[in-house]
C-alpha cells in the first residue's frame, strides 16, 4: 500500500505542515523472511525507495 504515490504522500505531509526532518521508514514484506525496512526523512526517503527497486506489498510508517 505504501509504495505507489511515497512522492506526493511525503510532499503533501511537508505541505500540510510536517517537519521535512520527520523521519520515515518503508517496510517491504513486513514479517517475512524478505522483509526490508528502509529509512529516511520525508525529503529523502522517495529518492532511498527509488533507487532500491521495492516491490509491493509495502507499509509507509511516519514518525517516532
């Protein structure tokens, strides 16, 4: 669920008022034995997502 749309998702938190500093994490297969998590702020975590080629089914999880 987390995966299509991570750009305008972290934009609009930003937009609405969110501290771009906010740190972000996308979880890739959470509880299995390919679950990935990276990290980021919401500036970088789309640019992070990116460039590590995540598939589906992902989780977006904002903030402490």
């Amino acid at each position: 669920m987390g995966l299509t749309g991570i750009d305008a998702s972290c934009r609009e938190l930003i937009g609405h008022g969110m501290p771009a500093s906010t740190m972000a994490a996308l979880v890739q297969q959470g509880t299995t034995r390919n679950q990935r998590v990276l990290t980021g702020d919401l500036t970088t975590l789309p640019s992070i997502v990116d460039k590590a080629q995540v598939k589906a089914p992902t989780l977006i999880i904002v903030g402490d």
